[in-house]
C-alpha cells in the first residue's frame, strides 16, 4: 500500500471548554446586570456545551430526521412524530436545566438572566430543540394572564422533567407546550384566521380548522386562536384529553425546511376538538401576545447564540491555519473581518442580555423596564436576527472550503440563522410593532430615551445620532414606510449604548465608528483604519 500524503495545516478540533466563562461578554453582561446568582448554572451548561458529544449529538439530530406516523399498523390514527434519540437527550438536558418555564416559577432576581444566558449558549450547540423549548418557556406569560386558568397547567410546564409521549397531562413529570396561529390564508395577520370554535353546554369550545404551520405537534398542550361567536380567541388544546383519550389533532403532513430541521414543524387539522377558552373571548390576539413578546426574546437569543459559536469557530480556525507564510488570525485582512464578527457578535450579546434582565425587572414590578421591553424588543428582534443570517454567512467564509462541508457545523448554523427572522413575526412586522408600541405606550419612547440617555456625553457621534433618532421620530409623515430604517437605528444605538458603558474602549469606539457615525462597507471586514483589532479579537478568543 502506497500512502499518498500526511495530513497537514488543518484546524484541531477544539478541546473541551467552558463555553460559558470563555464568552467574556457574555460573563461581563451576566455580571454588569446583577446576574451573581446565574453563574454556577450557566457554567453548568457552559461546560457540557464544550464538550463535542452535545454538538455530536446535536449534527445527529439534524441529519436523522423526525418521520410523521399517522396511523398505527393496524389503521388507526395515531398523529405521531418520531424523533432520533439524540433529540431526547437535548430536550430532557433542556428542561432539566432549566432552560424552559421554571424561571416563571423562581424567586431569584435573575432567573431571567441566567435562562437567557443558557439559551445563548445551549444555541451553540443545537437551536432546532429550542423551539419547543421556547414556546414552553413562552406560554406560562399568556396562562398567567387568564385568572381562572387551570394552574396544573403552569406547575406542569414549570417542572424540571421531560416526559416524551402522548398520555394523559394529570400523569406526566413535566409537560412541553406549542402554540399554532398561523393559517393557509395569513400568518402576520392572524385577524384573517378561519378556524371556528363552537360553545359547548359543559364550558368547552369544539375546534374545527387547520394550522398551515404548527411547530413540536408532539408537545402535550398547544395554545391557539380561533374564532368564537365573540371574535377570535385563544384557547388550550390539549394534545390527550383528562380521560385519557386522544384530542383530535391530524398532523398533515410535515414540512420540509430549510433549516431548524432537527425540529418537526406540521400542517395539522382540527376537526371536533376540544379547546379550553384561555382569556375572554374576542381578545386572543391580547392574550396570545404575551406568549409571543416571550418567544420574541428567544428570537434574539438564538440569534445571539447562532452568531456566537460561528465567530468561536471561525476565530479558532484562523488561529490554526496557515496560508501564506502565517496562520490567518495575523493577516490584517482576516483580523478586519474576524473583529467585525466580534462586534457584531458582543453587540448582539449585550442587547440581548440588557433584554433579559428587564423581563427580571418587569416581573419584580419595575415599570421602567417593562416599558423598554416593549419598544427595544421588536427592534432587536428586527435587527439582530437579520444581523446572524450575515455573519453565520461569514464566519463560514472564514473556514474556507471546509466551512462549506456539513462536518464543520457552519451549514446548520446558516441555516437556522433565518428562521429566527421570519417567525415570531417576520422583520417588517416587528418593524411596525416598535410604531405600534410608540402609539399604544408613548410612555415606552421615554423609557428608550431613557436608556439611549445613559450614555449621553460617552462619544460625540453617539450624541448626534441619538438626536437624529428622535428627530426622525419627531417627524410624524411616512411612519410606516421608514419603519425598518427606524427600528435599525433603535436596536444600533441601544447597543452602542450598552457597548459605551460597559464594554473596554476599544470595542466600544470601532462600533461607534463602524455602526453610529457608518465609516464602514456594506460586507464585514470592511472596519475604519485605528480600531484595535488585537484587544478585539481577544475578547471574542473561544479558547484563551
Ligand atoms: C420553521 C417555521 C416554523 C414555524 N412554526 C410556527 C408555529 O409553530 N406556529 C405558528 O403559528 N406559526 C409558525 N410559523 C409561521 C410563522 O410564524 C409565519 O410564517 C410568519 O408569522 C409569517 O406569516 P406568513 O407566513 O403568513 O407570511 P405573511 O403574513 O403573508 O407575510 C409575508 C411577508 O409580508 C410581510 N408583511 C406582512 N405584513 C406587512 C405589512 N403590514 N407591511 C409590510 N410588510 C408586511 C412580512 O414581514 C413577510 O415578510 C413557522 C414558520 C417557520 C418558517
């Protein structure tokens, strides 16, 4: 046998890690927002997502993927779906770390935080199971919301075990929920949803309609709209009725994506079952809301996370490649790109985490930050998850050829990094609702003046773009078509103003050089001359 060469220049794999306590700004975020509480857990999870088995497992889950069983073989309907044993043991990791509902539950004054963290980094190593595990955390704001709701629901979500399987909610460890609006005719505008619930004499409503899309429909309970004599209203549907028997709920078929694979996501029919009314009737938009600002806060973190563990990749690739005479990391040009990922990357961590801890503040009765809440949400979700679909493009690049094999993970980052834009809301629908919140609250424009005010006086181009972002707000003609402009510059400033009070300085002005005053190109990598990419690129180090 002849062998035909060494195998030379290519990147190690990366050793085992704490994730968690190697993210510096997610570390200093968690730190800077009185998270003290949150660090054992999340460098609980930062440890196990260093570990290849968990992103092993993960790639496993998204190349064996779930396979619909509608009937069982002897022809009767079971609406199954069944999953590789990789998606099990991310789901039941998830939950019992807590990654779901139980902060809802919790009296620590950073729960929120420390979910939100996790989140950012158990994205890293697999985001389609997060679905699910997002709309479980998401579904207790809405079901808090209706005071006669049965709570067994809550405390059922709320607990640490995964319990797979269809059977009867009274007798399982812990439950999943899902929640289904959108329909064949309009999903953005749930208003035109035709699904019917009809009142029965018992109190229950019987559903008939479908789901064009209805992520995790092996979860136990979902939340819905419908119309109901008195307009559209949300209801609970259980997936396995109090006696034991199966609700109706026809999986069509499943679709095929083009990424969140390792995650079912159906077309389903209701025909004849049976729905609990979840707030008052003619108000489900109201009361479904509260689950979706939730998922909405999801939508930035996965983004957070997608960003992160490609920069982490591409920054460890460059640091072990050599072409040209020298590893990569110390090619000016690489360091332009890989800083710019970095600030892309940091920005997005401390929005995210600014977010997170405003739900911890909001739910300790802090007005304030329920007001920033509602204004920066729409917008950071707009941005943000625009912001990962570019630098997963990137940060793939950055591997070269290898980026673009299936083995290196970048692919299954690229492509989850859209979904995030398109549901909770797509980008212009978020873009609008930071109006709406404008005109429904104008008290949540001052929260945000607020907030943007805390960095006042830190840079003068800062400065003047804030007073441009209020004048452009001031100026009350074509609203909605400059929506998308405005809600860009909202979640740009108010990472700048993270970035300018908490972050070292280096990061903080090649931002506000790049981003606030744009004396930078259209693609990353296309930083000013003067910022200091060492200091940078330091921070962002994935293994230091
Ligand atoms: C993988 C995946 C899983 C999903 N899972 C679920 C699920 O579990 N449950 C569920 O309910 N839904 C789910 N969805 C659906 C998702 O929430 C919707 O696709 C999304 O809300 C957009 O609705 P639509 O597809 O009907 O598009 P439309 O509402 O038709 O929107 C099309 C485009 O028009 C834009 N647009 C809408 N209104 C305006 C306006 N006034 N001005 C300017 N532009 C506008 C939108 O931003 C969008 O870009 C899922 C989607 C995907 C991709």
């Amino acid at each position: 046998m002849t062998e035909t060469h060494s195998v030379l220049n290519q990147t190690p794999p990366m050793p085992g890690r704490d994730v968690f306590s190697q993210d510096t700004a997610l570390r200093e975020a968690v730190a800077a927002f009185g998270g003290e509480s949150a660090v054992p857990g999340l460098s609980t999870v930062g440890q196990a997502a260093g570990e290849p088995i968990w992103r092993e497992r993960g790639l496993e889950a998204n190349r064996d993927l779930p396979r619909l069983q509608t009937h069982d073989r002897y022809g009767n309907r079971v609406d199954e779906v069944a999953f590789n044993p990789a998606w099990h043991e991310l789901m039941r990791f998830s939950v019992e770390h807590q990654l779901h509902a139980a902060p809802w539950a919790s009296t620590d004054k950073a729960a929120h935080l420390e979910r939100a963290g996790k989140f950012v980094i158990w994205t890293q190593v697999e985001p389609g199971h997060l679905c699910p595990i997002s709309m479980t955390y998401a579904a207790i704001p809405a079901l808090r919301s209706d005071p006669d709701v049965d709570t067994s629901w809550i405390d059922g979500l709320s607990a640490s075990s995964y319990d797979f399987g269809l059977s009867n909610p009274a007798e399982k460890a812990g439950l999943i929920a899902g929640m289904t609006m959108t329909e064949k005719q309009g999903g953005s505008d749930v208003r035109q949803n035709t699904t019917t619930a009809t009142r029965q004499s018992d109190g229950t409503y019987l559903i008939t309609g479908h789901k064009w899309f209805c992520s995790a429909p092996m979860s136990d309970v979902f939340l819905i709209l419908a119309q109901a004599p008195d307009g559209l209203t949300c209801f609970i549907i259980p997936r396995v009725l109090p006696d034991g028997t199966r609700n109706v709920f026809r999986i069509q078929r499943l679709k095929e994506k083009l990424g969140n694979k390792s995650n079912a996501s159906s077309e389903i029919e209701f025909a004849g079952t049976v729905g609990l009314r979840l707030g008052p009737e003619g108000r489900g938009v109201r009361t479904i809301v509260e689950m979706v600002s939730a998922t909405r806060l999801d939508t930035v973190l996965g983004a957070t996370g997608l960003m992160r563990g490609s920069l982490s990749q591409a920054i460890w690739h460059a640091e072990h490649r050599v072409a040209f005479g020298a590893p990569l990391i110390d090619k000016p040009l690489m360091r332009n790109v890989l800083a710019d990922l970095a600030l892309e990357t940091e920005a997005a961590t401390w929005l995210a985490m600014r977010l997170a801890s405003a739900v911890d503040a909001a739910e300790q009765g802090d007005e304030g930050a329920r007001l920033l809440r509602r204004i920066a949400l729409p917008a950071a979700k707009y941005y943000t998850t625009k912001r990962s679909i570019s630098v997963t493009a990137e940060a793939l690049e950055c591997l070269g050829g290898n980026g673009y094999a299936e083995e290196s993970g970048m692919p299954l980052n690229y492509r989850e990094a859209p979904v995030n834009s398109v549901w909770e809301g797509s980008g212009s629908v978020n873009a609008l609702d930071l109006l709406r919140a404008i005109t429904r609250e104008p008290a949540s424009l001052d929260a945000l003046i607020s907030e943007l005010g805390a960095a006042r006086g830190a840079s003068s181009e800062y400065d003047a773009a804030v007073e441009a972002l209020l004048g452009e707000f001031g100026d009350i003609t074509d609203l909605e078509y400059r929506a998308r402009r405005l809600a860009e510059r909202v979640a740009i400033l108010l990472q700048a103003s993270l970035l300018l009070r908490y972050s070292p300085s280096a990061v903080a002005d090649a931002f506000v050089a790049s981003r606030v005053a744009g004396d930078s190109g259209i693609h990353y990598g296309s930083l000013p001359r003067g910022v200091d990419t060492q200091e940078i690129i330091e921070r962002a180090r994935p293994v230091k």
